[in-house]
C-alpha cells in the first residue's frame, strides 16, 4: 500500500479573500492585502502597513453558523474554524469521518487579543476581570474550540514554533498518517494581528514603514498579517475508500533547527538549508524536479539574505524561479505557512507562479532576481514552500501534483 499523503482539502482566510475562491480572484488580479486601514485602536496600527482583515470579530462569528451566542472566542479561533471548516468540506468529509479523524491546530498569538481587554479590566479591579475571556488566552483553546465545532474527537494538539507553526503542524499530521494514528487529519495554523504582536515586533525592531521588499536590496522590514490555512490530509488507502479525488501530494518535508540565535537567522543559511535538504530527501526526488519555491521571504534584512545563501547551495547553478507572497497576505506568524501551502497547492493547480510585488533591485551578494509579476500556463508539478521561525526552528514543505 502506498504511503503518500495526500491532500483532499484546503481551507484559507486572508486580507486578500474570506475563502480560496477568493483567495484565487485576488491572486489573479495581484491584490495586496498590505494598508494602513486598521479595525484595532493603535498608534502602531495606525502608522504602519498590515494586512489586517476588516471584519469584527463578531462579523466573524456570523461567518461559523452554529456557534453558541454566550461563547466566547478569540479572533485566531474564529479564523481557524472559517478556514478549517473550508478545507473539511472540500474534502467532503462526513460526521463518521470527523470522528476520527485528527486536528493538529498552530499559533503562535493564541488568544492574546481577548487577553488585552482582559488585562485592561483586571489591572483596574481583579473583580472586573472577564474570566471568560482570559480563558482563550492559550494557545489550545483555539484548537478545542475547532475540534468541537468540526466534531474531530480521535486526536487534538496544538504546535506553536514561531512561524513555522503551520508547516509544522502539517508535518506532525503526515507523520501521525504514515505512522498509522490517523487516516485522516486537519492541519494548519491561525493568527490574529493583535497589540501584543504590533508591539512586541516593533520593538525588534523589524516592522516596516512601507509596503515590504522581499529580496530587495533596499528592503527595511517585515509586514504583520493575519490569516488562516488549513488542509484535510489523508491515507491514500482513505482517499480510495471514500472515493474522492485529491487536490495534490505532500511528497516531502523537513524540519532543522540551527539554534543560532533567539530571532534571527544564521548567515550561511544552515537552518534554511537543512530543512529544504530533508524535505527533498523525503520526498525521493531530486532538487533538480521542484519547478517553483514559495519563499519564506519576509522583507528583513537578515531573513533574506540567510534564505538566498540556503538557496544557492541548494541551488549552485540553476535556481528554480521564486518569490514571496508575504508583500500581498502580509507575515501572518504562525499561520505563514498554511496560507502559503495553499496558495502552493492553488499554483499546481492553475500553473501559476506568484509575483514578489514591490521587488526593484536585487541583494548584491546574491543576485536572486525573484518572479515580478504573476506567471500563468506554467507546468509545475514540485512546489517547495518555506517557512522559517524564531529560534532558528526552519521548516520546508514539498507539494506535488498527484
């Protein structure tokens, strides 16, 4: 019997599309989701781009039919259950099937925007402390939360690594696949923009005034967005049962951490290089099959430039075309690599290669001249899509058409 893992569902909420179909007319006319329109009451906010989605969190709720009224949940919740939801009815699964089935849930803010308002009362008079609200603050409510609203019951964890959260817990669901624990699994990762996260990135330093550069010589930092991706990943002995036909492959994936450093990269690249290497060896391909690389890229000076070296000596002399998304979705942290797994999956589809919007001038020690502008009728059947996080904890997924 074959051991693939294949990919029956996707599921995706974003600044540039409420849902894939979305998502996919966005990409098509390549919208950014990167403004200075904000629904949070922040000086930061107000300042600098994101790429916020502006609804409430209420208008949300109104998205998830079926919530209880006097429920509380935090904003990564709601856009979790939207974009899992998506992706299980893709797959077309059934009650029967949820059951059993796995939810491996990643995030890196949790529930810290309801634990702001929280806080803001509780500082005042401990009495005035909503308690209901404090207890969204950590990072598994999100998936608690999810798993009753999807039914899942067989196996339920959550995995925060920074940003490379999402690909992460993907990984963790392949294995839990391939080992045996679970036919079926949702996997993914979700995260709102909240105060907590604006500051705390500023304060790195890292944050941009301007739309970011991915791979831009003159790129000065990092956008903060939030979203959410999800996939139903499946056995193929599951997929034949049920009779469905799967949208592409997780042929490969590694995960490498360098310990370099609390934030930043390594400069030759190691951790970056590791993870690529591991998923292609996975995968049983050589690195001369990948047709296309979703890049990590987020605009920061030490980022880029770590990537770029991990690509050449993955790379030496025929690099594959790349380019970030991150200046269309923003850095949406933990949940980085799920959007951007979907929108890998959305490129195997449709032959589309994605453009690296605002790139001018490319980082002189390099060269990488990343794709501009969207790319269409391209074949690509080997997608690597990067996602690399605090900590040196790097993560590589390959994607292939079935």
């Amino acid at each position: 019997m074959s051991s693939r893992v294949l990919i029956s569902g996707i599921g995706s909420v974003s600044s540039i599309g409420l849902n894939v179909t979305e998502l996919t007319d966005s990409i098509l006319e390549s919208k950014t989701g990167v403004s200075r329109k904000t629904r949070l009451d922040s000086i930061l906010a107000r300042a600098l781009p994101t790429a916020q989605i502006q609804l409430s969190d209420a208008a949300l709720k109104s998205r998830v039919p079926g919530l209880p009224a006097k429920q509380v949940y935090s904003r990564t919740a709601l856009l979790g259950m939207i974009a899992a939801s998506e992706a299980v009815a893709m797959a077309g699964l059934t009650k029967e099937d949820c059951i059993r089935a796995g939810l491996v849930n990643s995030t890196s803010a949790g529930g810290m925007d309801k634990g702001e308002f929280f806080y803001a009362d509780f500082i005042q008079s401990p009495s005035k402390g909503n308690l209901k609200l404090a207890l969204t603050h950590d990072c598994g409510d999100a998936a608690e939360q999810m798993a009753a609203l999807l039914g899942i019951e067989q196996y339920i964890t959550t995995i925060s690594t920074a940003c490379s959260s999402a690909a992460n817990a993907m990984i963790h669901a392949a294995r839990l696949i391939k080992a045996g624990v679970c036919d079926i699994v949702v996997a993914g990762g979700s995260d709102a923009i909240c105060k907590f996260t604006i500051n705390g990135f500023n304060s790195l330093m890292i944050l941009s005034e301007e739309p970011c550069k991915p791979f831009d010589k003159n790129r000065t930092g990092l956008n903060l967005g939030e979203a959410a991706g999800y996939f139903v990943l499946e056995s193929e002995a599951s997929v034949t049962r049920r009779g469905v036909k799967p949208l592409a492959v997780l042929s490969g994936y590694g995960n490498a951490c360098d310990a370099y450093h609390q934030t930043a990269s390594s400069p030759n690249g190691e951790g970056a290089y590791l993870a690529m290497m591991q998923a292609i060896n996975v995968s049983g391909y050589a690195p001369s099959v990948i047709d296309y690389i979703n890049a990590h890229g987020t605009g920061t000076q030490n980022n880029d430039m770590s990537e770029s070296v991990a690509l050449q000596r993955i790379f030496p002399a025929d690099l594959p075309p790349v380019s970030s998304t991150k200046a269309m979705t923003g850095h949406t942290l933990a949940a980085a690599g799920g959007i951007e797994a979907v929108m890998s999956v959305l490129a195997i589809q449709n032959g589309w290669m994605f453009p690296n919007k605002n790139f001018k001038d490319p980082i002189e020690e390099t060269g990488i001249i990343p794709v501009t502008e969207l790319q269409t009728n391209k074949t690509i059947k080997h997608i690597l899509s990067n996602s690399f996080g605090f900590g040196g904890n790097n993560s590589s997924l390959l994607i292939s058409a079935c």
